[in-house]
C-alpha cells in the first residue's frame, strides 16, 4: 500500500506541544508556582441555561415514539436553517436561501474540506499568521509543494502585521482561492466594511474564490465591522462562509456549524453550492437532533441575552488585557471585536524568548506567535477566557516586569 506522500511530509503540529512542554518543565522546577493562563484557545463559561433546556428535551422526545428520529436531512433541519436565515442574515440585509445553508459539526470541519472542491493544482493564498488547518488541509492534498523555511513552496502568504494594520496587501500573483478569518485568530484584529469591500473587488476582478471564516463574528460590536462577508455588495459571487456555534454561544464540546454557499457562486460553469451538496451528502449523515436543537435555542430570546452575557464577560476580559498592556507601554492590538490581543514583544524580542520571559518571570501562559506563521514572529497572543480575576492578576503581573 502507498501512503499519502504529502499527508506524511507534513511538520509535526507542534506550537501547543511546545508550550505544554515549556509549562510542564517550568513547574517540575518550580512546584509552587501559580500559573495564570492567557494562552486558553476554547471557551470557558457554562452553556447557558435556554441552550441546555433544548439540548435535554429534544434527547428526551427521542426517547418517544412520536419524538424518535434516525437520520436527519444531510444538510440540517429546517428549524435550524431559519432560525440561521432570519437571525444572523436578515437583519443584515443578507438574502440567504434555505439550500445555500449547510449545517455540519464544526467549522473546522468544513473549512478543511471546502479544499476538495478546488483543482489539485489550484493556488491557495492565505493571511500570515494563520488558523494552520487552511494550510494543512491544502497541504494534506498535494497542493501546496514543498515545505521549507516554514513555508510552502505554492502557497501564497500575505503578511498581516502592524505595519498594514493587520490588512493583507492583495498579491499580483495568480492566486485561485484566498482564506481569510476576520475576526481574525490569531491577530484578534477584524477587517472593517471598506477593507473587506476591497478584497471583495480584488476577487471578482481575479476570478479568486474567497473562503470567508466567521468563527468569531458573535464578538463584533463595531458597526464599521461586517459580520458576514454578504453584507458586501459582490460576494455573493465569490464567497463562501463558515460560521460556528462553538467560541459565539460555547459549543466547542457540543459541535455545531454552518457554512454559506449562495448558489451565485459559480466558477467554470459550475455552482459550488451544487458541488458541496454532492460532497456533503457522500460523506455526512447530518447533525444529531438534539444538538441543532440546542443550537436553534441560541436564536431565542432568552438563549440570545445568555449568550451575549457570555460574550460580553470575555469583552470585558479582553478589554482589560488591552487597556492593561498599552498603558504600560506595550503595543497591542485586537480584543475589540475579539477574544483575542496580539501584543509586540518589547524591542524586537523573539517570540519563543517572550514567551519564557513571561512563563519564568510573571508566571503568565501566553502563545507566541512565531507558531502562527513566520509573520507572527515578534508577537504574542493573549486569551479572554480565563475568569475576570486571573485575567486582572495576570496583567498586573505583566505589568510588574517592567
Ligand atoms: C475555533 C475556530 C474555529 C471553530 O471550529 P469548530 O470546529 O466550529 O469548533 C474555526 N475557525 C477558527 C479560526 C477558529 O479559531
């Protein structure tokens, strides 16, 4: 039997390894020490109460006869699909038909696989740093070349850094299809509606395929910053977009996700949405019941005030990261519309040093960002999911070193 060549040749995953294991040795030394961890990557709070209601009544009503269902629609249940369409579009402006929505297990699971439906040699660009599974899934398919100097030969990499205001310059070479994540993780910084309006432009001129990931669109409270990349004119044509239950309402244990592919998205004559349908119902047998139930419950109006609650206690948590650093005196950017802040290391400090810095001298977990990709070098990531209290402690500390 002959392995897949590029699944094998991919690098180990090894950006959170490492910092386990940077932890775990700093406490076998240091035994008594308090860590305050801003490194978190999942959410932290309780689901709330509505959600959880729905969740156990629908497992219940399974258990009836009237209740008992076996395989759903592969693409969800309409309850769900309008809950979807009324209440994170149509207050938007955003027309979305009933089969452009397609409910599925995770984000992650569908922007890993949206690459299935691009030609083996297509060119896939991508922001840097970045969400690794858009370059991993590529790279697991043959598409991205060789991998050297922390780069893929094929791959086009657009770097996001404080010097653009975190907003990639569009390439003038070809490119096929480009991933972007706004609100972004890692950078935690989100394109606004005329920066977004001119990729949108760049891609209907170039014929490019945008794979739009929205996994953070619930921690948008500007105005300025669209939550679907529809409300812009033009990307019905060219957009696809993964949105997810999991950092919005607390779903990353219970799994629930929805992408977007309006049915004017065509490329050679061909409609993705029709190419995913066909994709979907080969290889998903939909949603369990009880989850998109305990998901339609996020729409209700207790569901949503709980879920915002949550939201917003992250916010705020985000907010006194940011405001803590840059009154110190540090650079730091995101935590607006976002869970995440993307500090600089002080004077050009590598971001592996940062971080041991902050490990051995403040007893504060954080990410480097050189793990994001070659661009994120120099920086670090903070978390909003720890409680409001170690997050104020964790800060204070920071605040110390200086
Ligand atoms: C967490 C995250 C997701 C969500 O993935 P799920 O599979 O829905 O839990 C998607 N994209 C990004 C960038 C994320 O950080």
């Amino acid at each position: 039997m002959k392995i897949n060549r590029a699944l094998a040749a991919l690098p180990a995953g090894y950006l959170f390894q490492e910092v386990n294991h940077r932890v775990q040795q700093y406490l076998a030394e240091n035994p008594e020490a308090k860590l305050l961890r801003l490194g978190i990557g999942d959410v932290t709070l309780p689901l709330p109460a509505a959600v959880c209601r729905a969740f156990s009544e629908a497992a219940l009503e399974m258990g009836t006869p009237e209740g008992f269902r076996g395989y759903g629609p592969d693409y969800g249940y309409d309850f769900l699909i309008d809950a979807i369409r009324a209440h994170d579009y149509a207050p938007r402006g955003v027309k979305i038909d009933q089969d452009e929505v397609f409910i599925s297990d995770g984000a992650k699971s569908d922007v890993g696989a949206l690459q299935e439906l691009f030609a083996p040699d297509a060119i896939i660009a991508v922001t840097d740093p970045v969400y690794p599974v858009y370059v991993d899934s590529n790279a697991m398919a043959g598409r991205l070349g060789q991998y050297e100097n922390e780069r893929w030969s094929r791959a086009v990499y657009l770097p996001c850094t404080a010097e653009n205001g975190f907003v990639p310059q569009m390439p003038d070479a070809p490119v096929d299809v480009l991933y972007l994540c706004s609100p972004n993780n890692p950078t935690g910084t989100a394109l606004t509606r005329s920066q977004l309006s001119g990729i949108v432009d760049w891609a209907l001129r170039r014929d490019v395929l945008i794979v739009f990931d929205a996994a953070y669109k619930g921690f948008i409270r500007d105005q300025d910053v669209p939550m679907s990349i529809y409300e812009i004119p033009g990307a019905e044509k060219c957009a696809v977009e993964c949105c997810s239950f999991s950092k919005t309402a607390g779903f990353t244990g219970v799994r629930c996700a929805y992408t977007v592919i309006p049915k004017t998205v065509q490329y050679e004559g061909d409609s993705l949405n029709r190419l995913w349908k066909r994709r979907q119902s080969t290889k998903l047998n939909g949603v369990s019941y009880p989850v998109q139930r305990a998901a339609a419950a996020v729409y209700t109006d207790e569901g949503w005030q709980q879920v915002q609650s949550n939201l917003d206690y992250y916010l705020g948590n985000a907010r006194v990261i940011l405001e803590g650093l840059r009154q110190a005196g540090y650079e730091a950017f995101g935590g607006v519309n976002s869970p995440y802040v993307w500090m600089r290391t002080p004077a050009g400090t590598p971001s592996w040093d940062f971080f041991d810095t902050l490990l051995r001298r403040a007893q504060v977990v954080c990410t480097p960002g050189a793990g994001f990709g070659p661009a994120g070098e120099g920086y670090l990531r903070l978390t909003a999911f720890n409680t409001r209290d170690n997050t104020r402690q964790a800060v204070e500390r920071i605040l110390k070193l200086l």
